[in-house]
C-alpha cells in the first residue's frame, strides 16, 4: 500500500478549502479511483489534528475517523447544526459529506457499504480515504454529489448600520439547507447583534437592499439595520485601519484566516525596514495606580532580556522595581515570543512588581468576576488565543526614535485631559480603548438648506418683496429669500452678527444690511451692500465706526440710492450718512436718543433725514460743508413712540405712535412743519404703515391684531379692516405681494414671529411659522428625518425638512424634549418641573406628570425605551418606568445630587448616567445601586450611547482649541450616529464640526456663525446628513446639510 499523502500545513484552519481540491473531490464522490489499486487515490488530502504529527502514516491506517468534521472551535459563527458527515468506503455515498435517510441515494446493485469507523473513534487523529474501485455507470447515472456548488456553504461578513468600528459578524452557511430563508437569517443575526429592533435589513455596502438569500454572495460583506434607512460608512474599520477581502470584493474587517496567515503582509503605515515580528505598540498601565499609563512601540527583535524590558518599562510608569507584566485577564507575559505570538490581539497589559495579580478598578472588578488568585495560580487558567489576524500596530515613520540601545523607540502617553473653564481646572480620564483621533479637518462642510420662522419680536420694517416676486426678510444673521411658488429659499450669510436693520434700494435689486456689535475684531458692527439676484457683497464699511450696532439704514430716494443713512445703536446714537460706492463719510451727528424706532430719507430731498424713536420725531437737514440742521418735532418729556414713518405723494409726513394715531404734518410756506390732521386708528398702538400706489394706507395695530385701509384721498377715510387671530399675533410689518398692482393682495409679519398672506377681503393664510420666544427643545426622530422643538411660548411642533407637520399648545414652559427610541412618543421637560408626553404622529397630548418643582433642564431615554431619566434644577435624577409604546409612565426612583443639572447621556448598556452640572463639571450616576459615582476614573471605560454632554475626555479637544479666536464656553455638543463627527455650539454663536473623538486642542473644524448669543442645542439628524440648531433667546431654528468637500 502507498503511504498517506503528508499532512497539510493548514490542518488547523477553520475549514478545508474544498474548492481548491475541486477535481479531486469530484473523483472521491463520484466513486471514480485506479482500477488496480496501484496508483495513488484522487481523495483529498486527509484533515490532521495537532496530535496526528506525532504518528507514522502508516500508523493511521486502519484507525477510525471522527464522527463529524467540524470547523475549529473558534469558529463561532459557523451554523454547526448539521447531521453528522461520515466516511464510508463503497457506495455511491462515498466522500466526507452528510447524508440523511430522506436524501441518502440507495447503493448501486452490487455496491456495498461499510462503515470504517471503530470503537476507538475519539482517538483518531485523521481521516482514511476509501480505496480505489472502478467507477460504475449506475453510480454515474444516480449521483446527486457531483455538484459541488449544492454543498459548498458560503461565508459573508454583517456590519451593524451606521456603526464604521463594528467589528463585523461573520457566517458561514449553505442557503437552502442550514438556513432556509432571508427571514430565518435575520433571525439569526437578531441574536449575534445587538440593533434597538433587531434585524429587519440587509443592504450591500452601496446601500441596495436584499430581498432574497439567494442574493447574497461568497465572500461579500453586508449592512444590517433595524430601519429601512441605510446608512453610508466605512464599514470594516478597525483601529484606523481596513482590512482587503479576498478577490478583490472591496473591504472587510479580515480575510479567511489561511489568506490572513499567508497571502496579505500586514501594512506597515509607512514603516519601511520593519519586519512584522519586529515592534508593536501596547498599551502598560501602572498595577497600583491605573490612572498612571502610557503607549509605548515595543522592539520584540531586542538582545535584551525580557526581565531588563519589563523593568525598564516599569521605569516609564513610575515603577521601581517591575518584574511582572500581566494581561487584563491576570495571565502573566514571560517572553518575547508571547507578546508574539498567544498574546498578538492583546494591546493592554498591568506592570507590577509581582506581589499581587492585577488590581482592578472597583467598577471593572464589580463587572468581572473577582480576581482573587495569585500569580501563581494565573498560570493555570486558559491561555488567550489568537482568533484572527494580528493587528497592524507600527508607528509612523515619524514617531519613531532610531535607538539601537533602548528597548524602548518611543513613549506615546496619553494623559487625562485638563481643561479649564471659566477659572476652574478640570480633568478628563482617557479610556483604555477609543477610535484614534484624527486632528484635520472633517471632509464635509455644513451648508444652509433652510431657516424657519421670522424675527418679528423685536425689530421693525423687515419685510419686501424682490422682482421676482421672493419674500425678503431675516432671522439671526442670515437675509432670506423665499420663493412661495417654488417652494426654496436663498440665503446671503456674510454677515457676522446678528442683523439689525435693513433697507431695500430703490432699484430693489440690491440691499443695505447692518448688524450688532461682537466681541471679536472680525465681528464688529457694520453695513453691507449686496445684490439680490447674485448674492455677493458689493461693499462693506464702517467698521470701527459703529460701537454697539447699526439701529437704522435706508437708501436715499431721489438720487437713485447714491446715500446710504446710519444710526449707531450706542449710547449717542450717532447719525451718520455715507456715499456707500467709494465708502466715503459725508456727515455725522449724535442725535443723543436712547430708543430710536427707525430713520428715512425724504423722498423729495435727499439732504432731509428723519429720525423717530421714543418722544422723538426730528428732522435733519444736511448742509454742504457737512454739518446738520435740527428740528425736533417731537421732544422729551413725551411718552409717546413714534413707531412708523411713511410719505403721501406731496410730501406730507405721515407718522403712527403707540397711543394708536395716525399724525400727518404738512410744511408751510416758511419752511415750517405742522401737524395738518390727527386721528385715532388702532387700540393701544400702531406697529405700521405701508403706502399703496393708488393711496391707500394700510395700518397695522400690535395690540388689537388689527388691519386697517384708509384713503388719502378722501381724507383718510376708513375703507374697511380686518382682524387676525390671536394665535397669529400682532401686526409688526406691512408688504404688498406684487408692489405697483393694485389687487390688495398684503404680506403682514406679526410679533409671534409668523408670516401670513391675504387680503382685507379674504382670510389670512400662515406661509412662515416660527416660535415667538426662547427656543431651547430639540429632538431628532430615531428613524425618520423629522425633528421637534418646544420652546417659552407653549408650543410644541414637528418638522419634516422644510414643512411643518403639526404644532400643539401645551399649558407650560418647556426647555427640553426627546424622542423615544420608537419615534411614537414625545417627551417634554418644562420650567414648572412637568413631564408632557405627545403623540409624535399626531400631536395630541397623552399625559402629563408631575416631577418636582424645579425646571426639567434634560430628559432622555435609555437605549431601550423601558426607562426615562429627567435631570432636574434642583440636581436630582429622576427615574420614570415607561411602556413598551411609551405612553405609559409610573415614577421609579429618585438620585439625589446638589447642583443643577443641564445634560445628560445614557450608557450603552442603560447601567448609569453622565450629567453636566451648571458649573460644567461631569457628574456620573449609577443606576442600579441608586447613587452618584464618585470615581471618574472608573467611569472612563463605559460606552455611551449619546454624547450630548458638552464635556469629556472624547471631545475636551472642542474646548481651549488653539485655532479659535479668543476663549469659547460650549453650550451644547452633540455626536453624529456614525461616531465619526461632533458638532459643537458656543455661548457667541459659532458652530464649529469636529471629526470624531475630539481630544486635542489642535484639532482643525469647519465653522460658521449666524447667531450673536447662546446655541441652545444642536442635534445630528438619523442619517447624518443635516444638522439642526436652536438659538436660545432669538428662537431661530436652522436646518443645515453636510456636503462633501
């Protein structure tokens, strides 16, 4: 008999490789061999044990086979359900492959089946392949074996939505037989993953969902999700680096295990000259004192002795002595060749001086189970094994320090973060293990897609009506235009600050804008001249001019808008006019009112400049060398606020003033101003004016919401009013919607911050809705592109992109709000301390609970939706047991702390708590021992399900940031559902895109700025492709999108 064919070299690997055998195996199956049995069998080579090395091949022969052929224990994903595989000799069943009694074909007539397993089967190290017989015609005709693609299970990798660093779950199994349908598999991946609904798609890694299993391919990778949203990410990431599939099907987390071992060199990240055994980077941690560690690149090629590495290590730890060096789990390293080789996946490791195993933390010890052996005994415990391709752990070129003497090329620690704010110094823990930090700047930029609402609160005369036909206005910093017809919005977004006023040119293709004051050099308070239709600034001046703003601006009439007017918003209140084309300065002057209203041209002369404020109504007349004329109409003591200016055709002056008249004043043959007519128009004020081509007059009351006509004609006779509702609001500004036609069609701004249309013969429809007072609820939809807010003025309202979907008046003040993690319910937190639940699909209000009596500054639900937490004012925690719909709610429990509480996240594992307090300092709770945590460090280590707490070590790079203008406080943060950006929002309005983790003051942003004060709170959307921002104190609501740089 010829000997055996010698073992394989990759007896131990995961499966045999059968479609490399192909040709053989199709002889073994088929029953095919040498008729004289002389030859060498076409079976495949046999499988081997570790134990088989040490026996003769011919000692095997004889011996039994094992019952079943099973991949190596380590393979855990493999579906080992099947039946056991038998080896037979004889038959057309002959080969290694399972057969049952339903599909087992019947022998062929005179074909014998006999069974060469003995009674010492356990101790059979390999399997004997069948002698040789001439093929039978019979067994040619009745085989169902000769299709190996019917066999062959296939092996696909899973990656969790969304999630870049999942290390993926891998499959193997045949469709059809092992699983038998795509909702079978999903089943499966429900219990392997852990996704907030379990599986329910699969995608490619270009997002086209599979329907079907036989859609999915051998050796491709897939995305599942609980959603029918995909999510696009660089699946397959692992601590920077991407590994390559094999045959070229794009990239997984690893490759089969014989190529990983044999075919791909591991990369190198610029380490030319370095052999792969010959450094790697680990992570040591001092034994007594863990918040002692450090990253260091280790020569494993050193003559030095190990004991001399270890001591010189316990060096770098502040150690003195180190003799012993410890794995997580306890093991002790003695050698180079473990680090090498049994502990290759392993990057932490304890340095002690070997009187005690590893100390751990209380928190890490309360989850384990108690380390209570000596070293001694930790040598009896199971030794760690490589399950998968040894990580990539070289520095770059660049880190490295040449040293032919020292073991030690370079120390890379990472210390706790030390920040301070506002006067006090605090400090972050770094976890044992995060993605790296990458400080250059994110590769999207945020772009304006669209601003909701109107400011119609506290300004005046801020609303036209361009060429063609777009609503200009504008809220924080941004002037839109908005498009009814088309249904889009354009933004011009150079200004820095806040806008104040604004006037439209004469020839209404271009616009005067003026802003607030800032705090920085680049924010000062200016004017800007732009065009409509391109949107680029024309001209810029006045700065350093303006010390707290720009109150007023308007164009010139009678020149074409060669002037432009200025009222300085301090405390002079400085009149200023300015060729604006060459930016020169024609004159100046303190008008020296405190509250000024608003300031015009006359129509008829472009040296006569009007002013009006509070009991002031004064005319300038401009001389040539400069200097101004002043005559005051008005004059302190009167109370009474010119709130509006317009002009009949004449010339006239027409005013409105808070006691609700309409004053027209007249010059007489002197030169001299007089008060021609007076009447009473409106209740307790007069908000504004508009003069029609055909004279008719429009005004507007603030307290009676009403809208009144009156001909100029015919001596201001009353034609007719109308009134709006008081959910609208009162009147602020006054448009025609097609300026010179005379179809009474009206544009009115009211001071809830809405835009409506209409006429004084037909209802008024709401095209702009806007919350009236402080924002400061922001809530994204967990699987939907829909949002909430709820603000100061009782309102809460959903958002789908553009549109508002449905608003609800609830009874109190709310300040914070969240989504549950099945999107059906929305929760509330208000100022008087109640907890309102709405039905997020209609708006109705479900329940309302009492919590306490202090504001509910933050609320939020755990991962899996059966639990609420409600971080109060009074510094308490309060804890809600919540149904599976989320309308269900019964009060748990209460942690009590002592200072106010403004965030909070939830842990991964719904076990505790981070909060930022009012001072800024990072308080942790546990859950289920009902206290705070006192040990920052321990807490280092938990995973976080969100990261809206505007504080800690993985974005401490957000705060102290070197490249910022002047010192920031973060507001609010909030990390994208990739976890690979953060967006951070300051106390002066800047909105700044981080990648991350953040964790170095170097780290590069994008930025911009369209707020002056606080942003109240910024939230990624699901998808991470938009970005919503609430203004706090100026309500303004803005939805940005992420492009692609």
């Amino acid at each position: 008999m010829l000997p055996l064919p010698a073992p394989s070299p990759h007896s131990n690997s995961q499966m045999q490789d059968f479609d490399q055998n192909e040709d053989e195996l199709q002889g073994v199956i088929g029953g095919a061999g040498v008729s004289n049995g002389l030859e060498k069998s076409a079976s495949p080579t046999p499988r081997h044990d570790k134990a088989a090395n040490s026996h003769s091949a011919s000692d095997t022969v004889g011996k039994t086979t094992p019952k079943s052929v099973k991949p190596d224990s380590d393979d855990e994903d493999y579906e080992d359900d099947r039946a056991p595989v038998r080896a037979v000799n004889g038959g057309s069943g002959g080969g290694f492959w399972r057969q049952t009694a339903a599909t087992r074909p019947s022998s062929p007539v005179g074909g014998t089946s006999v069974n060469v397993m003995g009674d010492n089967a356990s101790d059979a190290s390999s399997m004997v392949p069948p002698p040789p017989r001439p093929k039978s015609k019979v067994e040619i005709a009745t085989s169902r074996y000769g299709n190996l693609s019917y066999w062959r299970a296939i092996r696909v990798v899973f990656y969790k939505n969304g999630d870049p660093f999942f290390p993926g779950v891998e499959f193997r199994f045949k469709p059809g037989r092992d699983i038998g349908s795509l909702e079978a598999l999903l089943d499966k991946l429900s219990l392997r993953m852990d996704l907030p609904r379990g599986a329910r798609y699969i995608f490619s890694m270009d997002g086209d969902r599979k329907f079907r299993l036989e859609e999915l391919e051998d050796g491709a990778s897939y995305v599942v999700s609980s959603y029918k949203t995909f999510k696009p990410a660089s699946y397959g990431k692992k601590n920077g680096i991407w590994y390559a599939a094999p045959g070229g099907q794009g990239w997984s987390k690893a490759t089969s295990r014989k190529a990983s071992i044999t075919d791909i060199e591991p990369p190198t990240a610029g380490t030319s000259g370095i052999k792969p055994s010959s450094g790697r980077v680990i992570r040591i941690i001092n034994n007594m004192d863990h918040t002692i560690q450090c990253r260091v690149l280790l020569n494993l090629r050193t003559t030095q002795p190990f004991e001399e590495v270890v001591e010189d290590l316990g060096q770098v730890l502040k150690i003195t002595g180190a003799k012993k060096m410890y794995t997580v789990s306890g093991q002790e390293v003695r050698s180079f060749s473990q680090l090498r080789n049994e502990f290759a996946d392993v990057d932490t490791f304890y340095i002690g001086t070997g009187v005690n195993a590893v100390v751990m933390s209380p928190r890490r010890a309360r989850s384990r189970i108690a380390q209570t052996a000596l070293v001694e005994d930790m040598s009896k415990q199971r030794r760690a094994r490589s399950k998968s391709r040894p990580r990539a752990l070289y520095a770059p070129e660049s880190e490295i320090i040449r040293s032919n003497d020292y073991t030690l090329l370079e120390v890379l620690k990472e210390e706790p973060a030390r920040i301070t704010i506002r006067g006090l110094r605090r400090t972050f823990y770094p976890p044992i293990h995060h993605a790296p930090a990458d400080n250059t700047p994110p590769d999207r930029k945020m772009q304006l897609e669209w601003v909701y609402g109107y400011r119609g609160t506290d300004s005046r005369k801020n609303m036209w009506v361009l060429p063609t036909g777009e609503l200009l206005y504008y809220v924080a910093a941004i002037a839109i235009m908005y498009d009814r017809d088309e249904e889009t919005q354009r933004h011009y977004s150079d200004h820095t600050e806040d806008i104040m006023c604004m006037d439209l040119h004469p020839s209404r293709e271009m616009v005067a804008s003026g802003q607030r004051a800032g705090r920085s050099r680049k924010t000062q308070a200016h004017i800007r001249i732009w065009s409509t239709e391109t949107l680029q600034t024309l001209y810029v001046f006045g700065m350093g001019e303006f010390e707290g703003g720009v109150s007023a601006v308007a164009f010139s009439q009678l020149n074409g808008g060669s002037y432009v007017m200025a009222v300085d918003a301090g405390r002079e209140s400085i009149l200023s006019v300015w060729q604006w084309q060459w930016g020169h300065l024609l004159g100046k002057v303190a008008t020296l009112q405190e509250e000024l209203t608003g300031a015009a041209f006359h129509p008829l002369d472009d040296n006569l400049l009007i002013t009006h404020g509070k009991g002031h109504l004064t005319f300038w007349n401009r001389r040539k060398d400069g200097f101004f004329e002043r005559t005051d109409i008005i004059k302190p003591p009167s109370r009474t606020v010119i709130t509006s200016l317009q002009f009949e055709q004449d010339g006239d002056v027409i005013t409105a003033d808070s006691d609700g008249f309409i004053t027209v004043y007249s010059v007489d043959s002197d030169g001299a101003y007089f008060v021609r007519m007076e009447y009473e128009a409106h209740n307790k004020g007069v908000s504004s004016l508009i003069m029609l081509s055909e004279g008719t007059l429009l005004s507007g009351g603030e307290k009676d919401r009403r809208i009144a006509a009156w001909d100029s004609l015919q001596n201001y006779k009353r034609i007719t009013d109308t009134k709006l509702p008081e959910s609208a609001g009162g009147i602020r500004s006054i448009y025609p919607q097609r300026p010179g036609r005379n179809d009474g069609n009206i544009y009115v701004g009211t001071t809830k911050n809405n835009i409506l249309e209409g006429s004084m013969q037909r209802r008024f429809n709401q095209i702009v809705f806007g919350h009236s007072r402080q924002l400061w609820g922001l809530a994204v939809h967990p699987d939907d592109e829909v949002f909430a807010t709820a603000g100061h003025d009782k309102i809460i309202a959903l958002w789908r992109k553009h549109k508002l979907i449905w608003t609800t008046h609830v009874g109190y003040e709310c300040i914070s709000l969240t989504f549950h993690p099945f999107g059906m319910a929305l929760a509330a937190g208000s100022t008087e301390g109640h907890l309102l639940i709405i039905n997020a699909e209609t708006g109705t209000s479900v329940v309302t609970v009492r919590v306490c009596g202090s504001p509910l500054n933050s609320v939020g639900y755990n991962p899996s939706g059966d639990l609420i937490a409600i971080a109060s004012q009074n510094g308490s925690i309060y804890l809600f047991r919540v149904s599976r719909d989320g309308f269900s709610y019964k009060k748990s429990n209460k942690i009590r702390g002592s200072q106010p509480l403004m965030q909070l996240d939830w842990s991964s594992d719904s076990n505790y708590l981070q909060t930022v307090t009012a001072d800024y300092d990072l308080a942790f709770w546990d859950i289920k021992s009902l206290s705070p945590e006192k040990s920052p460090i321990a807490m280092k280590d938990v995973k976080w399900h969100t990261h809206n707490s505007c504080v800690g070590y993985l974005i401490s790079g957000v705060w102290s940031n070197r490249f910022y203008p002047m010192t920031s406080i973060i507001s609010t943060t909030n990390r994208s559902a990739a976890h690979d950006l953060l967006i951070a929002g300051d106390m002066d309005g800047y909105l700044r895109l981080f990648r991350y983790p953040c964790i170095s003051p170097k780290a590069e942003y994008q930025e911009e700025k369209v707020y002056s004060g606080q942003i109240a709170c910024v939230r990624f959307l699901f998808n991470d492709r938009n970005i919503v921002t609430v203004g706090g104190t100026d309500a303004g609501l803005i939805l940005w999108e992420l492009l692609e740089e």
